[in-house]
C-alpha cells in the first residue's frame, strides 16, 4: 500500500485542522480582544483573562492529550488496513477523559481563589480571575469532548468535519461575546468580564453537540460505550500518562511565565496576557500542519513505509519554516495595529511594542519544534516527548528565567526564556527521528 505524501495531499489534511486548531486560541483571543476595551476596568479585566487562560489551558493540554494518543492508535491502524480492532475505543477513551474532567471541575472550583493567588493575582484582578474561572470551568468537559472526537477524526484521515465543527464554534463565541460582554440595551444588561465566560462556555457546548453529530453520521466510530475495554486500551493509558507527565512539565513554564509577569504589575501581566495568546495563536496555526505529520506518520509507520516517512519528514521541514518566516513577517507588518486591537492602555502598549518581537523571531523555531512534536505524537513515541520536555523546562527555562529576572530583564527575560525552551524542544526530536528513520529507510 502506498500513500500520498504530496503538497496536495498534505494540504488537504493540514488547512482544516489549521482551522480547526484555532478554535481554542480565537475563544481566547477574542475573550481577551473585547474585554480588553470594555469601559470598566479593562486592565484588570484583561489580566484576568490572562490568567485564567493560562491555567484552562493547562488542564485541557493535559487531559486533551486524548486527541494525540486516538489518533496514533487509530491511524497506525488505518494504515495496518485493521480498523475494525479499534472502533470501541474512542467512547471509551471519551468516558474515560469526560469522567476525569468532572472530577476536576469539583476538586478546583472551590478553591479558584486559592489557585490564582499562586499566579500572584490579588485585589480586583484576583476577584476578576474567580469570576470568569467559575462559569468558564463549566465548558471544560465539552471541549475535552470535542477534542477526543478531533482526535478519532484524524485517526480516520478526515480533518474536513473537525474543521466545520470549529468554525461553528468560533462564530458562534465572537458574537455572544459581543451580546454578553457589552449588552443589548433595553434586552441584555452588559455582563463584561462574566459575559465572555458565558459566551465561551456556551459555544463549547454547541461543539459538543456538533462533534457527537458528526461522528455518528459521518463515520463507523460509535459513541456508546462497550465492555470489555478494547486491547490497546493499556497503550492509550500509558500514552496518556507520558503525556500527562510532558503536559505538566510544559505547564510549569506557562505557571512560571505567568506568575513572574504577574509579579511585575498589572500592565506586565496584561501585557504577557497579549503576547502569549498571539503566541498560542501562532502555535494552533503551525498546528495544521503538525496534525497532518501527526496523522500521515501513524498511518504510514501502521504500514511500515519508512521511506515515505522520512520523505514526508523533511517537507514538512521545509514548510516549517516557510510558515514561519510568513507568520514572522505577518506580525512585523502590523506590528502597532496589533496591539492597538487589544489594548488602548499607553503603559500597556509601550511594553507590548517593546517586547512582541521576540515573539516574532521564536516563529520559524516553533513551526520546526510543533511539526516534529506532531510526528512524534503520530508514531505513539510519547515517552521521547516526556524526557524532552523535562528536560526543556526543568534544565534549560526554568534556570533561564530565574537568571534573566535576577537580571531585570522582565517581559525579555520571559521571552527570551521561552525560546531557548523551544529550541530544546525541537532539535533532539529532529536528531532522534533522522537516527530512527534513516537506518529503518535504507533497509526497506
């Protein structure tokens, strides 16, 4: 069996996931964008959109790793022409991860105040942060959901439905934000920061609904859960766990990111709040095409086509790197109407025009580092993917971060830090890979 690695093909699985990777970072970057020019505190309102995105976005990295861990099992199977031996296992890796995800959602909301004391949120930007944390938390077992259906999808070759689902969804949060956030006079009092939770909560759920839909009618995946567990379930786990563990330790970097910006004053961290959701933006978009390494890699390790692999590899690189430079260039040009779009603060902006460049050099780095990720996932090597996030975060940002700060750095230092961290990240999977896969081509 021979598969289809061309531009063509590449494309066709990798700009609906583009699209559909950023659904969570445009509800997070509209949240910010609106309640960022709200009348009322917008500061304030706007750092703690940051810093409840950060700790959201920890907790769906961590239990949505199901998408990764589906996806390799079912595509290796795609690819072994045996898709029937895993059909069950995606309901029960969905009730798995929803059952967690509630468990979850009763062990932190009482203790929301406590959480974001730990990112030095305090006064109105610490009763913001609970505000917002306490509806949003609610949305969370509804994308864990919509992730691991993502995840089947792309197991089955089909980005095409994920993406659907996701442009529903992202409409559907940037006009309810527009109603909640501002009101509609006479109808609908202005909720502000309370408004962009409900919206995103509420469009999570239409995603939701949407994904069961699609799956149902669109594939042979059920969704009801059968016993016994499936025999790969112990794979899913133990992927799942590795994961979990590299999730954690890439969270630590987010947390110590996000506590030292905090620590700097509230225009620093509404700062950081800015310029960490363009960087999660830019990461989703690399992310279409990290997802169709992720998917053509299972598929053709499942097939054990080692020579297309390693093809596939190195164009990947290439366009890596070109989506990189475009990204790069993209934020140079509109540079000052960026941050204008977030903020109207002149402390605010003066700092965000003073560091957002770094952001911009990291791009080609992280195109290159989120592409092998992708791969890495793809071929069910996730304990690789653990030991290179220890590593990355505990022996390269974590020692960065602490130097740069003793040295005044601030906002440049955090930056600065994250890109070593990336640069850890990327160039052992690249050596690991080619060490792999060279030797595995030549004897095929």
């Amino acid at each position: 069996m021979s598969s289809d690695i061309s531009i063509k093909h590449i494309n066709k699985l990798a700009i609906p996931a583009l699209i559909s990777g950023i659904s969570e970072p445009i509800l997070s970057l509209t949240d910010a964008a609106i309640v960022g020019n709200i009348n009322l505190n917008a500061t304030e309102s706007l750092a703690a959109v940051g810093i409840v995105t950060t700790f959201l976005s920890m907790l769906i990295w961590v239990l949505g790793q199901t998408r990764s861990a589906i996806s390799s099992i079912v595509s290796q199977y795609v690819g072994a022409n045996q898709l029937e031996k895993v059909k069950n296992l995606p309901a029960q890796a969905i009730f798995i991860i929803t059952s967690l995800s509630i468990l979850i959602i009763i062990s932190t909301y009482p203790f929301a105040q406590n959480i974001f004391k730990l990112y030095n949120a305090s006064d109105l930007i610490l009763d913001y942060s609970v505000d917002y944390y306490k509806i949003r938390v609610f949305g969370f077992p509804f994308t864990l959901f919509t992730i691991a259906v993502f995840g089947a999808f792309r197991g089955l070759q089909n980005t095409y439905y994920p993406m659907i689902i996701a442009i529903i969804g992202a409409l559907l949060n940037i006009v309810l934000d527009f109603i909640l956030v501002f009101g509609i006079k006479g109808y609908i009092p202005a909720m502000h920061i309370k408004g962009a939770a409900y919206a995103s909560v509420i469009a999570q759920l239409i995603m939701a609904v949407f994904s069961a839909y699609y799956l149902l009618k669109k594939t042979s995946i059920p969704l009801k859960i059968s016993f016994p567990f499936n025999k790969e379930i112990n794979r899913f786990i133990i992927m799942i766990l590795n994961l979990f563990v590299r999730t954690l330790a890439l969270n630590v970097t987010l947390y110590f990111a996000t506590r030292f910006a905090t620590g700097y004053g509230a225009a620093y961290i509404a700062t950081y709040t800015i310029a960490i959701n363009l960087w999660f933006f830019a990461a989703f978009f690399i992310d279409g095409y990290a997802s169709a390494g992720n998917i053509l890699s299972g598929k053709l390790f499942g097939s054990k086509e080692y020579c297309l692999l390693l093809k596939l590899s190195n164009r990947l690189i290439k366009y890596a790197i070109v989506i990189g430079i475009v990204l790069a260039l993209i934020g140079a040009i509109f540079y000052y109407p960026i941050g204008r779009l977030f903020s109207e603060d002149p402390d605010v902006l003066a700092l965000f025009y003073d560091s957002f460049w770094i952001i911009l050099v990291m791009q080609p780095l992280c195109s290159l580092t989120f592409i092998f990720d992708g791969i890495f996932k793809g071929l069910g090597k996730m304990k690789s993917l653990r030991n290179v996030l220890l590593f990355s975060t505990f022996i390269v940002f974590v020692p960065i971060l602490f130097w740069l700060d003793s040295l005044d750095y601030k906002l440049h230092g955090i930056f600065i830090a994250l890109t070593f961290w990336i640069l850890a990240r990327g160039i052992p999977l690249i050596i690991k890979f080619r060490k792999i896969f060279i030797p595995l081509s030549q004897n095929h």
